[in-house]
C-alpha cells in the first residue's frame, strides 16, 4: 500500500510539473472542486439561455464564449473525495472531484473542449453517446493518440442532440474508471417547446451511480475488483452524507441517472409514481412511456426519470439490491440467526475482551451499537433519522416534498411534521386520532421526536484502543 502511495503521488508530481505556464497560456481557466456538497445551480453567463440542473453533491464546470465558441478546460489528477465524514478515498478524477463537473451544453453549440493530463499514465476522453466526428470519439489508440502525462489535447464538435450522457476514459479503462474517473453531460434543447417527448420541470436533478472496494483502514480502490464492491455510491457520496432532493409540492421533477458500475440497479422511488421520460439514446415518447416506481438502469446507461411531487413527506430513493444500500461489510460472515450463545459469551470475553454477540437476533443491533472500526472506515448500516435509527448505507437518499418553498429554494427543509394520525404507532387499543384530509393543512401537527441538529454526526463509531468518539 505505502509504495501505491508513492506512485500515485510520485506520478502526480512529476505529470503536474511537466504541464508548465507555457502549455496552459490562453486556455480557459481549470476551475477546481468546492467541496462534496451540493453546488447551486449554475446559470448560462453567456449563449443560448437554459434552466441549469443540480448535481447532487457536485457541481457545474464553468465555461467561456470565444469567438461564438463555447470552451471547457478538464484536467484530470489524482484527487481526494469524501465519502462520508470519516472515510476519504484517494482517487483519480477530473478538476478536484469525483466524479468531474458536470458539463451543461445547448443543442447547436460549437464545443472546444481541452484536457489535460495530471496523471501518471496516459488518458483520453470518451463522450458517451454523443453525436460527433469519428476521431472525436476519445478511444484512446482507435480514434486518437493517448494523451500522454503532462500533454493537454483538444476536443472539437457540436452539441447535435438534447439528452442525459456522461464522459470517462477509454484509456486504462478498468484502472482509470474504479479509480473514479467519469463525469455527467447534460445538452439543453435549442428549443424545448419543439422538441419530441422533451418536457419542461421545475426542478432538474443528475447524478451518477458508482462503487468502490476499498479494504477498511485504506484509502485506495483495489483496480482489480470485478464485481464485490462494498461501497456503493451516488456521485461518490454514501448515506447518510448524500444530499437530499428538495421539491415544493407540485413540482415536475426529473431525476437523470446514469450507471458507472459493473451490475444494474433497480432504483425505486417511495411514495410517487414516475415514468421514464429519457434514455441516453433520447427523449421517449409519451405514447412509449408507462408508470413505474422502480427503474432498472444498466450497466453504462443513462435514465432520465420525471414525476409530479403531489404527495409530502420524506420519501426514500435507493437502489433496491438491499447489499447496495450498506457500506463496507464482510460478505463472508456466518449467518448467526438463531444460534444460542448463552454460556459461551463470558468464555469468550476471557480470550476476547471486545470479543461482542451480532447477528443472533439480525444485524439491527448494529445501527446502534459502537464497535472498534479501522481508521477511515465507515460504519455497515447508520445512519438517524426523526424516529431513530435508519440501519442504511450507500445508495440511499431522501426526495423531500414540502408546501409552499420557493421555486428556486434548493436548501434541506429539515424532517417532516406528520399530520396528527398518520404515523404508523403501537396498538394499545385506543381510539386513532382524526386524520387529517389528505392535502389539508393540519390544525396543530404533531411533532415528531427530535432529530438530531443538521450538524450532528450520523453515527458513532470507537476506533482500537481510544475512547468512544463521534466523526
């Protein structure tokens, strides 16, 4: 491990350093990451107007106009991401991030796009189903050179079509892409009100599937890893650290996706019906479109899903592979269900002081319980909500729905206030408080318990031979 440190920051260096002053004169500006939160929308400054998305837990790549021209500047380079608070991974990605910034274009633009490589290897730059020249394509030894380390290349084409894609190496493709290397393209229509099966929404989410395996105490992605991944990732982000989705009620919403992973993902939405007004291939017609709740999204595909947010609350979104929806965990560990260790724990505790029962009665338990965790290492389900423990992890986020936000209020509302009679509760026996009519505001609604402050850590977690401490 400590000399793939030294490559991978040996190689930065060396890369870094070979891309001089010199090389980058008159090029756009690299605009770096700011941080794994969500980053407001960000609207054109220049060209031809559009309503920006949102990248949960990213952000949009800035650009500039040049001689009618618009221009981007990637850099891709080792970065560092957080995970969570408590785990981050040092991965390979483009301006700072991982995944990159979202690059948002109009149908109709003429795009220059320049990449420069910060690696320790060669790269080059896919545009996933995208229209465009042959030797535009970025198949690195197909369509064009490599772009060796501290070389930046350029990238001329249209915008021909409106859609959902993404970017990502077709270079050192196994080792590039679990390292983190890909990014979302978003192409606005030239004109939305003509264009088939496209529908404006008051509010445009993105965002990519992803995964990692990375061993508890490290920080690195094993490259290798063809299919037991233990960190599955919106936008390299695992719960309870990925952002929530706001709407007002009402609201049209869509929620592109796109699927970076080596398994397909059945993504479900609580509490909502949605269709799928979108794939990488283009908009769907509506006579083609039927409602679902649960998305099956392939391998290297994108969907694009939209929805009317009529009901409030606190709806779940997450893949629905319950193994997704967990962090780092142990694949090999014996189902215990059952099994009576009644006389046996307090002999073990003698070889073993930390020596704990799990799994006995479920792994429940283990939303609550504080146990001995490696360096950088996150708990396997966590996680709080209003009524207590969530027992979640990776894929897996909240689609708020309240009344009455602002049309371009993106901020966490904070937890519902259920209407009197409408939280499921113990049966003792006695008469249910009215419900409320649905859709009518409540006189007094009840509150729910307290939930923890918006800066409060989500779980707990004691590391060897230190006391009890939170992240």
């Amino acid at each position: 491990m400590t000399a793939r440190r030294h490559f991978l920051a040996a190689g930065a260096l060396i890369a870094g350093a070979a891309v001089g002053r010199h090389a980058l004169a008159g090029l756009p500006e690299a605009a770096s990451d700011p941080g794994p939160t969500t980053a407001p929308p960000r609207a054109p400054h220049a060209g031809r107007p559009y309503r920006p998305v949102v990248t949960l837990n990213g952000w949009t790549l800035p650009f500039r106009m040049n001689a009618g021209v618009k221009e981007f500047h990637l850099v891709a380079e080792p970065v560092e991401r957080e995970l969570a608070p408590g785990m981050t991974a040092r991965l390979w990605g483009y301006n700072g991030s991982s995944p990159g910034p979202t690059i948002e274009v109009v149908e109709g633009d003429r795009l220059r796009i320049f990449v420069t490589n910060r690696l320790p290897e060669h790269t080059a730059v896919h545009w996933h189903g995208q229209r465009l020249p042959n030797g535009m394509d970025g198949v690195g030894g197909l369509t064009q050179p490599q772009i060796p380390p501290g070389k930046t290349f350029v990238y001329e084409f249209e915008a021909r079509r409106s859609g959902t894609f993404m970017y990502h190496p077709h270079a050192d493709e196994m080792v590039q892409m679990a390292m983190g290397m890909f990014g979302l393209w978003i192409t606005h229509p030239k004109d939305p009100a003509r264009t088939p099966g496209y529908q404006a929404v008051d509010r445009d989410y993105c965002f990519l599937l992803n995964a990692f395996d990375i061993t508890p105490g490290s920080a690195v992605p094993q490259v290798n890893t063809m299919l037991d991944f233990n960190l599955w990732c919106f936008n390299s982000r695992v719960f309870p650290a990925i952002a929530p989705l706001v709407a007002r009620r009402g609201d049209r919403v869509r929620i592109r996706v796109g699927n970076l992973t080596m398994t397909n993902h059945p993504v479900h939405l609580h509490g909502h019906e949605f269709v799928v007004a979108g794939t990488d291939g283009g908009w769907t017609p509506p006579a083609a479109r039927w409602p679902e709740v649960t998305a099956d999204i392939g391998v290297g595909q994108m969907r694009a899903l939209e929805f009317i947010a009529s009901e409030p609350g606190d709806w779940a979104l997450h893949c629905h592979k319950s193994h997704h929806t967990m962090n780092a965990m142990g694949h090999g560990v014996p189902t215990m269900l059952g099994v009576d260790h009644r006389g046996l724990v307090e002999k073990i505790q003698k070889l073993v002081p930390d020596y704990m029962v799990m799994g006995e009665r479920g792994m429940a338990d283990m939303g609550e319980m504080e146990m001995p965790l490696p360096d950088n290492t996150l708990p396997m389900m966590t996680g709080r909500g209003p009524m207590g423990p969530l027992e979640m992890g990776g894929m897996f986020t909240v689609l708020k729905v309240r009344e009455g936000l602002g049309r371009d209020d993106w901020t966490d509302p904070g937890w519902y206030a259920h209407p009197p009679g409408t939280v499921a509760r113990e049966w003792t026996g006695e008469a249910a408080p009215a419900a409320t009519a649905r859709g009518a505001a409540p006189a007094a609604p009840a509150a729910p318990p307290a939930p923890p402050a918006p800066d409060t850590p989500a779980w707990r977690a004691r590391k060897p031979g230190s006391g009890a401490h939170q992240h």
